[in-house]
C-alpha cells in the first residue's frame, strides 16, 4: 500500500513521513482507547460521500467526506493530493459504539476547474485511514454551469381545427446542468396534472390531443436551470370552428293568395356558427319550391224557396241560401238579404194604421224641406266664400294642349286659406331645422311670371273650357276644377321653414299638426341631429324631399281628405342604427328615414323613396323592410322577394319605392346569402395643405353608395376646407371575408417623401361590411422638398383582396395660401323642398283620371289595369293592387315615383300607344287610348313652352 502511495504521490517520500509522523504520536497519546478501535476489526464507513456540484458564475463550492471509524481522510482531485492545509477537518466520537466520526471539507474555485485540462471533468474522492486500512468514497464531478441564449427549436404558431392534435415542438438552449421546460399559456403555468388532455412529457414537446376553443391562445416555452431561464418566442394557437347549416325551417305559406307561387324554407349557419376564421357554410342558405293556392270562390245566391202561409201579422215569408257557389278558400259572402217579406192580405191589415202614416209621411216632408233649404244657403254662402278667398279659378285644360307644363299664377293678397287665427298659439314642439338645399325645377315660373311682378295682385281670373277628353269617354257635361294658388305668408311667431314652412297652419277646413317623432327626440339627444324637412299638404298632394339625401315622399291627388291640410314631415336619423338582429349577420343598406305625423290618416297610400347601396344584380341578397313600433324595436315588414297586400317595395338598382300607408321609420337591411353578395362603396380622395406649408394632407374615404352617407363627407371636409381630388369612383365590395387595402403609389420620388411602412393602410372586412353610413377614412401625409415644388401627381389604388380594385389618379396644383382656392362643393343652394298641387306630378290630373277611369273597369277581353302594370314593367305582386280602390291610381303613383328624375313620359306614351294596338279589336278603348298617348308629349320638350303655345298647337 505504501509503495502505490510512493509511486503515485505528488510528495512521495516525504508526504509518506509527514503522514507517519502525524500518525505515531496520535496513537501513542490515545493508544488504549484505539486499540479497542481497532479491536473491532473494521474499514472505515463512509457516511457522506461528495456529490456532483456546478459552480455558478465565480462562487467556489464546497465537497464534504464523512467516515467511520477514521484516523484521518484526505482529498484526492484528478489524482493529485490535496495539500493539508486546504482541508477543513471535524472529529467527534459517536455516541454508544465510542467510534470515531471524521469530516473533511475543502473548496473548489472555477479558476481551478478551467486550468485543467484532461480527458474527462474535473474530479475529486476522498481516502480515509483506520488500523485495518483505507477506503475509498466516489468520484464527485465539478462542472461549470451555463445556459445559452438561444434555443435549438422553438415553438411555432398554428391553426388547427376543433378537436385536433395541437403539437408544439421545443428544443432548449445548451447548458451545464440540461435546462428544464416548462410551458406558459398566456402567461400561466400549463400542468398536465390538472388537465389529462394536455401531455408535457415527450421530449420537452407540448401535445394537446383534442383541441378545445379554450385551449386559444399564446404559448411559450421556458427553459431554466441553476444559472439562467430563457423564453421562447410566443407561438399564437388558433383553434377555429368550421361553419355547419342548422336544420331546415318549416316551408313558408305560399306568396300568392291564388294560382302558382312560391314558398321556401331557410337555414342559418349557426350550428355551429363559425369561429375564429373558421370557413363559412358552403351550399344555399334559402331553398324555393312551387306551390299552388286554391282561389277564392264568391259565394251566390240560390233560388228563392216558395212563400210560406200568410201569418197572423198579415205576412208571408221566403228564403234563399248562399250556396250557388259557396263561398271557398276566402272568398265573398253573397251580398242581400237571405229572407224577403210581403204582405198577403190585398192591403186588408194596414187600413187602420193609414191615418198616422199619411200623418208621418207629411211631417218628413216638412222636414226634409227645411234641410233642403239649409244646405242650399250653406252652399251659396261658401260658395261666394271660397270667390273671395282664391284669386285663380282654372280648369285644368291640359288633357286638350297636350302640356305638362305647371301654371303659375299670382294669387289675391285678401282671404289668405294658410293664415290662421292670430288668437291661436302656435306649437312650438314642432323641430325646425335647415336641411340644405335640393333643386325641384323651378324655371318655368320664372319664365311665365316676371320678378318683379311676384307680388303684385292679379283680377280673379277663371277659366272654363270643354275637356275633349270626357267628350272621349263619352261625358259631356261641363268639367270645371279649380286651382288654388300656394300662399307663402305665415302666421305670427312661427318660422318658415325650408320645405313649406312648420307651425299649425289653418285651411278651409281641418289643420293638422305634425308632432315630434319620439326617434327624432333620441336623435337630437345624441348629439347628431337628423336631417329634417316638412310641408303642408292638401287635397292636390305633392312632393316632399330630403335635401341630398336620396330620400323623397309623393303624396298622389286625393290622398288626403279635402278641406283638411297637414304638415307631413321627413327625417333622417343620424344615430347608430338598432334596426340589424342581434345575429349579426344582418347589414344596414339604407338610412333609417321617418315620414309623419303619426296620426296622418290617408285615403290612399304614399310613395316612400329611399336610396340603398346593395348590388341587386344578382339573387345573393335576402332583403327585408323594417319598421319601427313604439317602443323603438323594429319589426319586419316584408322580404323584398314576397308578395304582400300591406305593403309594396320596387328595388332599382340604386334605390328602392315603397307604397305604405302607416306612417313611422323605415329602413332596408340585407343579409348575404353567398359570399358573391356585394354593396356599393363610394370613394372620393380630398386634400389639403397643411399649416407648416411644406406637408400636404391626402383623406381618402370609404362610404355607402347612398347620397346622404357622401354627405357627411362633404359636411366633413368643408370644415377642414379639403378640395376634391378625382371624381369619386364606386367599388363592388363583396361578402368573401376579404379585408380592403388602400395604397398610394407613384409619388415622384425628387419632389415629394413619405414616411415609410404609411403607404398602404387597410381596412377590416368587418369594419366595412358593417360600416353602415359612417364613413371609413385614411390618410396620407406628403412631405415636399422644396416650396419651389406645387405640382402633386400620385395614384390612389383602393382594392379588395381578392376582390375589384378602383384607381383615383390625383394631379393637383399647390397653392401657397389656399384661401382663393374653391372647394368642389361650392354651389348655389336652392331652397325648394317641397312642391304642391300639379306642379308636383308629372302626369297631369286629367290625363291621369282619365287613364284611371279607362282601365280601373275591365273590358270585355280582361285587359284592365294588370296589363297598364305590366307595360310598365309593375307586373309584380298584383295582389297588392288588387286590394286598392283604383288599382290604376296607384301604379301610376309608382310610375311617378320611379321616374321622378328623369322626367322622362316617353315611357307611359309608348306603353299606353303599346296597349291600344294590343286593344285594336275593341274600337271604343283603343280609340280612348290612342287620345290619350296623343297627349302626352314627347319627353320634357314641351316643359318650357307656355300654355297659349301648347293650345294652339292642340287646336
């Protein structure tokens, strides 16, 4: 033993004699106790080993040795001894056994552990003595310990399905100790203890093996030992959930109430709904089917059954039943009596009463007498009345000049109908606001009447002529209308207003007063007031509009009472709309416009025209009408696509015409049923210099395709004083889920800068398919070189992903001080909102009684008002007229509302000329036909001409 020692020692010989030197007097001093020690014949027992130990940063470690029995125990590293001194040595005698209990310390540097240099880590053992021999404990490795920076793999995000596998992969930096991997979800510890679905043991990798919409969210990975911990980048998991079709509806009824129509059913993608950009439901979300309805059958009366025997009462009887038809399917009840009464006695039981009847019969004589007298000298009295009051009693000659054109003539100052009693208070509740200008023409009664002459009076004049029209129709009585001239004086303490002027406002007759709609007062609230304007009407009707809104409301001849006015009004609400379902899937395509008072009673319904923004070219729309309850929900009134008897909508493409009758707020919203589905933007690029003088702003807008949504651009940019830059463009955007980008390209690259990354900006598909009528802006700031540099040319690409793509080509010149410049919308306003009476239609009243009076009555061949309809492309939902008291009144109303732009009659002459060959073999209509076409002039050439030009021409 003491020669491997020799051999092997670092001291050799004199290390051996300084541990014998050590060892004999130790014995000697303590030789009766050891030699018990060593009585028991044992080799030291280690009772702690060194362990393995890192040194972290520069802190050196410690490495312990515990034996027993034992002399003495040194340290041995990579084979060296260590020397004495560098031990730390403990001793104390175990209790019971009287053994002894040695423990050895030393330290460990890093400085020691980098200067060597062997084939294996640093390593350190222990060696103890006692009388039998020595032992040896393990061999303990000290290592430096590190953690690198970055990781060998890190975890990449992914989308996966609902109940997927979801793997994410993580290899650790290098490090001394190997780092442990923990997973973070959202910033909290993952455990596969408390969820058995997640699995963190397999390679540090985290598996979930059926993914949940919980399990969403940001993952990382983190690495620690001793020295460091490290992050991973964050990996984004999206689980997503495919759209599934619910189950079919029930089929619907049928839309015709008789012969062949339509029903379908529908389904929604709600089960599930999809999630996370999960893919929308492929297939048709509405399913139509033919369907037959049974016709009504009217009932009619059977034969009368024989009289009964002569009753005590001097009476027989006799019955009859409705039963040739019955009445089927919901048709009409026979019209009479189903029990007729007669005397049977040769007038033998009414001798004594004969007295008291001539008695009676005398008496309602008188009276009926005196009654005839008192309507008599009522009827003078308002006859001479009414001389007074009008300055103008005209019969309208037109249906003989064949004109279109307006009379104006100037009425008597006295006897003003729209004055009211000054003792009355004016209502003061009634909004007043100005709404802008729109432009009714007007050019004729400038020309026929000179502008200084407005105000002067002019003699009563009337006018009385034969109507070879009723000559036609086979009336030759005298016709005789009279015109009543529209007085602009208002009573005291009530505003005109632009439209007609508000206040209560007293006729012959009633006076109705327009309320505040309770949606106008929750609109004025918010902060944003609605776009309002009013009008009085009468008897001759007329037509009310929404300055530069799209919006407008006809109100025919005689739909109101006569001898009764009111003041009918519309708005646009300005706040955000409640009219959409709370599925969301629901879009607003046109302003929500209120027409009222909501008294307003009619005899006839009114011609409601809103504008819409909904590409209806196609059938990827399912399209509906709401309106507004009292208690501000909404209910549906119909689906554009089905027929109704309450109801009737006339889609344009760029507008829709509804015929209502129930005042309130309406609107159209829509619901994509492909993704081919699309809607009109408008977009329009303004811009201006900014204050530094050397930046120049560029605002690109994206809008509904409706006037009133530009509208609020154009209020926008006056106060900004922005000028236009191209003509705004429209953009097909369509229901693919696909977001819109606006770049700006082509900017010359010596004269003009901009920031980098700002060139192209982008809009959501949510943001713009859902943007109702607030308008979506972006903006681009351009900074110029030199002052010297007043030329801008650029390109403004606003395109769809996927999708039709729009170019604004600016080319502008910068002003310095863009004070003189004028901003496109600089315009004169007019201030013509409403117009009354004929001048308002541009069908004259005659001619349009007599088209009324010639197919309201259905000739021998059935060609009435269904074929008028249907020559004027109105052939939908017939139903509807059907139910009205003159069918033809109403499409005509619809005729003049559909063309109230163009003004264009082309159309109605050719239609009637069309219909009276078809009627050729019935020599009186075709004839009455023909008259009428006759009349009608070409297009608007006539419009301008005066009334003597267009008698003489008729003559």
């Amino acid at each position: 033993m003491m020669g491997r020692f020799l051999k092997k020692g670092r001291y050799s010989c004199f290390g051996f004699l300084a541990v014998l030197v050590l060892l004999l007097p130790y014995a000697m001093a303590r030789g009766s106790r050891d030699g018990l020690s060593a009585m028991s014949g044992t080799l030291p027992h280690f009772l702690q080993e060194p362990d393995d130990a890192y040194i972290v940063k520069s802190n050196p470690i410690k490495l312990r040795c515990r034996a027993r029995p034992a002399l003495q125990i040194f340290f041995k590293c990579n084979g060296e001894w260590v020397h004495q001194n560098q031990h730390t040595s403990l001793e104390h005698t175990e209790l019971g056994t009287g053994l002894k209990i040695r423990e050895v310390m030393i330290n460990v540097s890093r400085q020691q552990v980098e200067d060597f240099h062997g084939p294996e880590d640093y390593w350190c053992l222990c060696v103890a003595w006692s009388h039998l021999g020595t032992s040896k404990s393990r061999k303990a490795t000290v290592r430096i310990a590190y953690l690198r920076k970055n990781f060998e793999q890190e975890p990449q995000g992914m989308e996966v399905p609902i109940n997927g596998m979801i793997v994410l992969h993580c290899r650790p930096p290098e490090g001394v100790p190997a780092a442990e991997v923990e997973w973070l979800k959202n910033e909290e510890l993952v455990s596969s203890l408390e969820d058995i679905n997640i699995d963190t043991r397999a390679d540090h990798n985290l598996i979930i093996n059926e993914a949940r919409l919980s399990d969403s969210g940001n993952y990382t990975c983190l690495a620690s030992n001793i020295v460091a911990r490290r992050r991973s980048a964050t990996a984004t998991v999206i689980v997503f959930v495919n759209g599934g079709w619910s189950s079919w509806t029930d089929w619907s009824e049928c839309n015709v109430r008789c012969g062949r129509g339509i029903q379908k059913r529908t389904r929604t993608c709600t089960n599930p709904a999809p999630l996370n950009g999960g893919a929308f439901c492929e297939g048709m979300s509405v399913q139509k089917s033919t369907c037959t309805s049974p016709c009504p059958v009217d009932g009619g009366w059977a034969e009368w059954t024989m009289w009964s025997v002569c009753s005590s009462e001097c009476e027989r009887q006799r019955t009859r039943e409705c039963t040739d038809p019955e009445p089927k399917h919901g048709g009409r009840l026979c019209d009479g009596a189903a029990l007729d009464t007669d005397n049977c006695t040769g007038d033998l039981c009414i001798q004594a009463d004969m007295e008291s009847s001539n008695d009676v019969a005398l008496y309602s004589g008188l009276a009926a007498g005196v009654v005839t007298v008192v309507v008599l000298v009522i009827a003078v009295t308002l006859y001479r009345r009414n001389q007074s009051e009008y300055g103008v009693d005209v019969i309208d000659s037109s249906a003989l000049t064949g004109g279109f054109q307006s009379f104006s003539f100037k009425s008597a100052r006295q006897g003003n109908p729209l004055l009211m009693n000054s003792s009355m208070q004016p209502d003061l509740t009634v909004s007043r606001t100005y709404t802008g200008p729109i432009c009714f023409p007007d050019s004729m009664e400038k020309e026929l009447i000179p502008e200084p002459a407005l105000f002067d009076p002019l003699p009563d004049l009337k006018v009385k002529v034969h109507s070879s029209f009723m000559v036609s129709l086979g009336v030759s009585e005298r016709a005789e209308y009279h015109a009543k001239a529209p007085s602009q004086t208002f009573p005291r303490g009530v505003v005109q207003e632009i439209g007609g002027g508000g206040g209560t406002l007293g006729g012959r007759g009633k006076s109705q007063l327009a309320p505040v709609q309770p949606a106008l007062v929750s609109s004025m609230m918010t902060g944003k007031r609605p776009l309002r304007t009013s009008g009085v009407f009468g008897h001759g009707g007329g037509r009310l509009v929404v300055p530069n809104a799209g919006v407008s409301l006809l109100v025919p001849h005689g739909a109101i009472e006569e001898d009764t006015t009111w003041e009918l009004y519309m708005s646009i609400t300005q706040q955000d709309s409640s009219a959409l379902s709370d599925e969301g899937q629901e879009i607003l395509l046109s302003p929500e416009v209120t027409y009222g008072p909501p008294g307003l009673t009619l005899s006839c319904p009114v011609a409601l025209t809103i504008a819409h923004c909904a590409d209806v070219s196609s059938e990827d729309w399912n399209i509906k009408l709401k309106r507004q309850t009292q208690d501000n929900s909404w209910e549906e009134v119909l689906t554009v696509e089905e027929e109704s008897t309450t109801c009737y909508c006339l889609l344009d493409t760029q507008c829709c015409h509804l015929l209502v009758e129930r005042p309130g707020c309406y609107a159209l919203v829509g619901e994509a049923l492909t993704q081919a589905a699309g809607k009109r933007l408008r977009l329009a690029a303004f811009g201006n210099m900014e204050p530094n003088f050397l930046n120049y702003s560029i605002r690109v807008y994206c809008v509904d395709d409706t006037p009133h949504a530009f509208q609020e651009v154009v209020s926008v940019e006056r106060g900004r004083g922005g000028r236009l830059l191209e003509e705004p463009k429209t953009l097909l955007f369509r229901a693919n889920s696909f977001s819109l980008q606006v770049s700006i390209q082509d900017i010359p690259q010596f004269l003009w800068s901009i920031k980098p990354f700002t060139t192209c900006q982008e809009f959501s598909f949510s943001q713009v398919w859902c943007s109702s009528q607030s308008p979506l802006q972006c903006a681009f700031s351009l900074e110029r070189y030199s002052p010297a540099a007043n030329q801008l040319s650029c390109k403004i690409s606003v395109r769809q992903v996927k999708g039709h793509e729009q170019i604004l080509q600016v080319y502008t010149t910068i002003a310095e001080s863009e004070k003189d410049t004028v901003p496109f919308f600089t315009q004169s306003d007019c201030t013509i909102t409403s117009q009354t009476g004929s001048r308002a239609f541009k069908i004259p009243l005659s001619i349009r009684q007599r088209i009324c009076a010639t197919f309201d009555t259905a000739n021998a061949k059935g060609k009435d008002w269904q074929l008028l309809a249907q020559k004027l492309h109105i052939d939908r939902n017939l139903g509807y007229f059907a139910c009205q008291t003159s069918p033809s009144a109403v499409i005509l109303s619809l005729w003049e509302a559909q063309h109230q732009e163009r003004g264009d009659l082309d159309s109605l002459a050719s239609a009637l000329e069309e219909i009276g060959k078809v009627q050729s073999k019935h020599s009186t209509s075709a004839d009455t036909l023909d008259r009428i076409s006759k009349t009608i002039p070409s297009g608007d050439s006539t419009m301008n001409r005066s009334s003597e030009e267009l008698d003489a021409n008729h003559t």
